[in-house]
C-alpha cells in the first residue's frame, strides 16, 4: 500500500513538473514578449499553447552531434545528471498539509525525510557536475570557459545559500522541512503570519540571490553568457540532450522557487483559510493551489528580473558572493543565534 | 610620443608578475580563442583572435575583411559620378544617409555646385534622423553585450519611427539613394515635417525611458566604468573620431570644427565624456556620449523643421559630371566618427581615383590597445563601444 501511494505521488509530482516546465517556456516568452512590446509565440494552438509541445518535438528530430574529439561517455553523461539533479530535488518539498482520503492519512510530500534541507543542499551541490563535466567534455573552448565559470560560481553561492538557512534552521529548530512550514502556520502579534520572510529578511534576500546564482539565471548566468561565450557549457550540444539541459534548468527554476516558498513564505500556508469553516478535504486541495500559487509569483518575479537586468561580469559575481553575501548571512546566522539565545 | 601607460582598469593582472614564496613567477599557460567571424557579439563578420590567460586578455588581434566588396575599384569603374551613392549606401548600412552626403558633398565641392538653401536643411534633418537611429542601433546592441536585452527592442521601436520617416520620403528604409550630387531625389513629402515633430516630442521622453533602464543601472555601471580606457593621447594618435574620440574628453566635432553644410546655424553643443562614473574614456562615457547626441541631434532636428525655407531640391547641374582634373578629400561627421573622400579627377566622366577613409576602419584600429587586461567578457562590451559596422570596415 504504502509503496502504491509513494509511486502515485512520485508520478503525480513528476507529471506536474514536466507539464509546468512546458508551460513555463512559453510563460516566459509571452512574458518577455510583453516586456520588449512584441507579441510573442502565438501560432501554434490556441494562444500558442502548443508552442513549447512543437519545440520538443523539433529538438527530438534533430540530429545529435558530438564533437569530433569530445569524450564521448562525460559528454553523454553530464545532460543526464542535470536533469536527474533537477528531478530529485524536489522529492522532500511539502506541497501541501496531510490529507484524509480512502480512509489513510496522506502526506504531501514524496519523502518526508528528518534531514529534508541537508538533502536538498546536497543534491543541489551535484548539479554543478553535470555543467562543469558538460563544459570540459565538448573539447570546445567556450564551453570549457563556461564549465568553469559554473563549478566557481555555485560553489561560492553554495555557501550562501547554506548560511542563510541556517537563520531559519535556528528559527524552527531542525531540519524537516514540513516542520518548518508548520511553524510558519502561526500568527505573530496576532494578525501578521509568521512567515520567514518577516522574521528572516536578510536570509531571505541573500537566499533569493543565491537562487538566481544556482538556476543560472540573469543576472548570474554567467556559464552560458551568449554574448560571450556563444552557449556556454551547452555550446556543442543540440537535440535532446541540449532539450534535458534547458528542462534541467526550467525545472531548477521551479524547485528553487519552491524551496523558496517552502522556507520563507510559509509553503502551502494561505492566512487565515482555517477560518472559512472548510471541509477538510477542501482545505487541503485549497493549500496545494496556494503552495502552486506563490511558486507561480515567485517564478514570475525570475522572469521579469531576467528581462530587465543586464549581466554581471565574472569577478564581480565572485567578490559579491564572497565579500558581500558570506558575511551579511553569516551576520544574520549569528544575530539570529544570540536573539534565540537571549529569550 | 612616450608609450601609452599602462591602462587604470581597476583589475588588471600581470600574469609574470605574480610572485610565488619561492620568489619565482608563476605562468598559467595562454590558450587562442577564435571569436567569430561567427559569434554573437562581434556585430556582423568581425572575426576577433584573443590570447587569453584564464578569461584575463593578452591580446586581441582583429582580422577584417569577410564583407569586402572592392568599393573603391568599383566606384571607379562606374561611368558616371551618380552611379556610385547607391554603393555608397551600402558602406556603413547603419547610417545610408550619411555616406550618401560624405559622397554627394566630395563631388559638389570638385565641381564647386552650389545647392539650394531648402537642400542644405533636408539634408541636415536626415542626417541628424539618421544619427539618432544609427545611435539607437549602437546603444541598443550594446545593451545585448551587457546582457540585457529588453533595451535592444526598446531601442527598434523607436528606430521603426524614423524609418517610417525616412520610407515616406523615399520609399526605401535601410538603403536611401536619397541625397544626390547637387540635391535631394525628392522633395519632403507633405505631412512630412508634422510627422518629424511629432517624432521629436515623442522621443525625448524615451531616451529618459533609456537611461533609467540601461545607462543608470548599476549593474551596467559596474560592468562599463574603468572598462576599455581609451586614454586621450592614444585615441588621438590612433586618428579615432566621432563618439569613441570624443568619450575620451576630446572636443572634436566636423560639424562645428570643419563647418560644412549649415549646421552652424543651429544651437547645439558637441557633448564629451567626463568619466563621470569612472575614468574618461572608458566604456560608459562613450555610451553616454551617443546618449547625449541624440539629445542634441533632436534639438538640430527641431530647429531645422521650424526655420526650414521653401525652395527647389535640386540645383542645375550639368547632365554629365566631369570635374575638373585636381583632387580633393571632403569629411563629414557620421554617426561613427570621420567619414571622409579623397577623389582624384582625370576630367573624365568618372573618378580616376577614390579612397573612403572610413571612421569605424580606424576606431577598430585601436581595439587591441584598450583590451589587453580586459576579461572576457569586458571585450565583447569594448567591441560593442567602438561601435563597428562591418560593412564599413570592410567596405
């Protein structure tokens, strides 16, 4: 029973996430559209619904080439770590409280792990081979460039990321994650929810920072900047494996923003939901809308940021991880500690 | 003239200077990188071979040559003086407008033609139209080498604007064939002059628009200011001209220091860069300067629209161009700097000889001077401030 529910919820997330990273794609297209003052993809389907469904299709029929003096098995191999980091992260996310079906309490969560932030701080850590091994195996020199600028870049903003949990690890006490959104269910001062991003603010700028810096996005996508070096660690890359690399990094765009939603702005928590006198049924489904409600805010916010900033250049990306980043996290970690200490 | 000093980037390395504990250097070995002439930044068929240690430039050596199309050995086979502004046209295809004038005003002065009043203000209004769209090209591209590209579509939407203008007045939007030797093919077109005022209202809000989104960020900011200091020494002594040598606080300007045309009529100041948030001469003042002309070329446009005389768009000439035999060389300020013709008659039909000294040939000159030091990613920034257009390089 208990292996035939693990399995549904598995094929449930897996289903969502694919079919959202299809849409995502084109979310973004038509957002940047509306940005730059185009119009944007709107022929194929309704809308251009179908948009994204014609470009996997088009990237299945191309041919896939590999450098004449690539490592073969590395090359192969790195798109596939990409898009198995990106699958496996999402596995501890609480998307929603427990639920009451057939009889059996449910809960929404894939594996409801005790060390649910280590796990997702280790997995995470893994992504950077499959773009440093990417960019080493094309034998190109570009994509070497961009290898590196990868392994250095989530390194530092690891590091970051790490410290500015550990002001809401203090906060809730460990490190399951569906304890620390339960503890965001609260109420401070009566009316304001306890939500990290109000007792935590500088951890959650510094995390959000550090996010854009782990998804590679602009202002920080400095392994693939085009204008620089062509494609970056994807340079030699075309057809499917190309596709696993840009799902891989739509669908690390997705899970940062639920990491995101689930530490600081209190997961599938909707204010004050408890008090429409909701069956308990109802209020579930109601909490895993809201959880995919904020995802959807927050991916709106990377999207907007990518169209509107330019790019930093590589040792100012470094000196801001290091010299300014490390330090206000580590200060917020240890400011967070003395205050839990003094009451 | 002592060797140029060593550049003020806030960053540079000098690999054989870092000292190990045992008091030897350590060399990290130096790797070619072939940019373009397939590449993203190097804005059309430039092909770049930098010497790179890590992504710290050694050296940058430009190859050209990919577009050449013989212009000069062309222009003098044609028969006929005319026949040539349409190839004319197509040197720096970013500015037709410009050329074609550079062209019509060589031959004019051989042939000592005097063109009507109404012909000089047409052409000044299309000259400063097209110095702003060509601007609009440079800085919009340049947004894309910093990687943001939203200002790039901002940038073509209000290009189309002149385009509209310029289609209206003769048909065509990239390659004119408009400003001929002895006048314009036509008169403005009625509406023509509303249209163009309606424009300028339009557009000075939009270059405010601009400057928040791309010149005044902070992030462009950090990545253009101490970027590719082009001391003033140096760019005069590499002959630069137009933005890149007036970024560099050179007050150097054709229309106002070898006055041609009427622009001395018209208020209008020649802007400079300052370094006004880094060094003068770096990247950010040679994109502020393109900003600022625009400024200024609308207040051209402005003036010129309101005090425009009436009159014929054509002076007589004769049917067949023959100068006398003698030679001269005629420049003109295009959007890019110094554009000039040194024509030789034989008294013939058609040139014994012609060179085009083209301003984006000898700004790109300068190019591995200001990158070494640089990183990677500063150079395609720097290429993107000299602000080439291939099709004039090469010519």
């Amino acid at each position: 029973m208990d292996i035939l529910i693990a399995s549904t919820k598995i094929a449930v997330v897996l289903a969502a996430m694919l079919t959202s990273v299809v849409f995502l794609v084109l979310v973004e297209r038509r957002m940047s559209a509306f940005i730059q003052n185009r119009i944007g993809p709107n022929r194929v389907g309704p809308y251009g619904l179908l948009q994204s469904v014609a470009d996997v299709v088009k990237l299945l029929m191309k041919e896939d080439i590999v450098p004449a003096k690539a490592n073969k098995p590395l090359h192969d191999l790195a798109p596939i770590i990409s898009i198995a980091v990106a699958m496996t992260t999402f596995a501890v996310i609480p998307f929603g409280n427990a639920i009451e079906l057939f009889g059996t309490t449910i809960k929404l969560q894939i594996a409801d792990v005790n060390i649910g932030i280590l796990y997702i701080l280790a997995i995470t850590s893994l992504g950077v081979y499959g773009l440093t091994l990417a960019g080493w195996s094309s034998n190109n020199k570009y994509s070497l460039l961009g290898g590196l600028r990868s392994s250095a870049q989530m390194i530092s903003y690891e590091l970051s990321m790490g410290l500015a949990i550990i002001g809401v690890i203090l906060m809730a006490g460990t490190l399951r994650l569906d304890v620390i959104v339960e503890k965001q269910t609260e109420y401070l001062l009566g009316w304001l929810p306890a939500w990290n991003i109000f007792l935590q603010p500088v951890a959650f700028i510094t995390f959000f920072i550090a996010a854009f810096a782990e998804t590679n996005r602009l202002p920080f996508d400095l392994p693939e900047a085009e204008p620089e070096l062509v494609g970056g660690f994807h340079t030699e890359y075309t057809g499917l494996k190309f596709g696993l690399f840009f799902l891989a990094e739509y669908m690390n765009m997705i899970t940062a923003s639920a990491i995101v939603v689930t530490l600081f702005l209190g997961g599938w928590h909707l204010p004050y939901a408890d008090m429409l006198g909701l069956s308990g049924f109802a209020l579930s489904i109601l909490q895993v809308l809201t959880f995919c409600g904020k995802i959807v805010l927050v991916l709106l916010f990377f999207i907007a940021i990518r169209w509107t900033l330019p790019r930093f250049r590589y040792d100012q990306l470094m000196s801001l991880g290091w010299k300014v980043m490390l330090p206000l996290t580590l200060a917020n970690a240890l400011v967070t500690a003395l205050i839990l200490l003094a009451f | 003239m002592d060797q140029p000093k060593a550049l003020p980037t806030n960053y540079v390395t000098q690999p054989d200077k870092i000292a190990t504990s045992k008091g030897k250097t350590v060399r990290t070995e130096e790797m070619i990188i072939n940019m373009g002439p397939q590449h993203p930044s190097t804005h059309g068929v430039l092909r770049l071979e930098i010497i790179v240690d890590g992504e710290i430039i050694v050296d940058a050596i430009p190859h050209i040559g990919y577009l050449h199309r013989c212009f000069e050995k062309h222009a003098e086979h044609m028969t006929n003086y005319q026949q040539v502004i349409p190839y004319a046209d197509r040197m720096d295809y970013v500015a037709s407008m410009n050329n074609d004038w550079a062209f019509a005003l060589a031959i004019e002065r051989m042939m000592k033609i005097e063109v009507p009043e109404r012909v000089e203000y047409i052409r000044v209004i299309m000259a400063e139209l097209q110095r702003i769209a060509s601007h609009l090209v440079a800085l919009g591209t340049y947004g894309i080498d910093a990687g943001a590209f939203t200002p790039f579509l901002y940038c073509f939407r209000d290009r189309e604007e002149i385009l509209d203008l310029f289609e209206m007045t003769c048909g065509a939007r990239l390659l004119y064939n408009y400003i001929w030797v002895g006048g314009v093919s036509h008169d403005l077109p009625q509406g023509f002059i509303e249209q163009a005022k309606e424009f300028c209202t339009y557009f000075k809000p939009k270059i405010k628009e601009f400057n928040d989104l791309l010149t005044y960020n902070e992030i462009f900011i950090k990545r253009t200011a101490h970027v590719g200091v082009l001391p003033r020494d140096v760019a005069i002594n590499y002959a630069c001209s137009g933005p890149m040598l007036r970024g560099s606080g050179v007050h150097w300007d054709l229309r106002r220091d070898d006055p041609y045309s009427v622009y001395h009529k018209f208020e209008w100041e020649v802007q400079t860069g300052k370094g006004e948030v880094g060094t003068v001469g770096d990247c950010w003042d040679r994109h502020i300067v393109r900003v600022r002309e625009m400024e200024q070329s609308v207040k051209i446009i402005e003036q010129a629209l309101a005090s425009i005389p009436e009159g014929n768009v054509q002076s007589a000439i004769p049917k067949r161009i023959r100068p006398e035999p003698g030679d001269i060389y005629v420049r003109t300020e295009t959007p890019r700097g110094e554009l000039g013709f040194y024509v030789i008659s034989d008294g013939s039909g058609s040139f014994y000889r012609v060179k085009a000294r083209g301003p984006a040939f000898v700004n790109l000159s300068v190019l591995p001077e200001i990158s070494r030091g640089a990183m990677i990613a500063d150079l395609t920034l720097i290429v993107g401030s000299v602000d080439i257009v291939l099709g004039e390089v090469d010519r």
